[in-house]
C-alpha cells in the first residue's frame, strides 16, 4: 500500500518539475526575445552610423560650395560695381 503522504509529496514533485519546465521554457522565449531585440538595436546603430557618416560627408561638400561662392562673389561684386559705374558714366 502506498503512503497518502508519500503520494502527496510525489505529487508535490511533479507539479515542481513541470513549472520547473515551464519557468525553463519561459525563459528561453525571454531569452530568444532579448536577442532578436539586441540584434534590431545593433542593426538600427549601424545604419545610424552610416547615415551620420554620410551627413558628415554632405556638411563637408556644403561647407567647401559655400567657400567657392564667397570667394566667387569676392570677384562678381566689383566687377558688377565697375560695369554699373561705366554705365552711369555714360549716360551721364
């Protein structure tokens, strides 16, 4: 004859192992969860790098137009300022 206290401490165990399995399974899926969310954070930090990189290199394009047509203008404006003066000369 079996025991009802052994049946109940064995019973007891089962119940035991099988949340034991179940904590386990839910934590490999949190486990599982955690990765693909660090590999989408890694890949969105890469493309942020690229797209930083890329805006570095557009910053640097822009700033040396703008030298060129401040330089440029540096030669336009008297030689608009001359052409205008010779013409008000002549009509005067």
């Amino acid at each position: 004859m079996t025991d009802p206290a052994n049946d109940q401490s064995a019973q007891m165990l089962i119940q035991i192992r099988d949340l034991l399995a179940q904590q386990l399974e839910a934590q490999q899926q949190s486990m599982a969860l955690q990765q693909r969310q660090f590999k989408m954070v890694s890949e969105q930090f890469e493309r942020a790098k690229e797209l930083q990189s890329r805006a570095e290199g557009l910053q640097q394009r822009s700033q040396s137009v703008l030298e060129a047509a401040r330089k440029l203008l540096i030669v336009i404006v008297p030689v608009i300022a001359f052409l205008i003066g010779l013409v008000i000369w002549y009509l005067v």
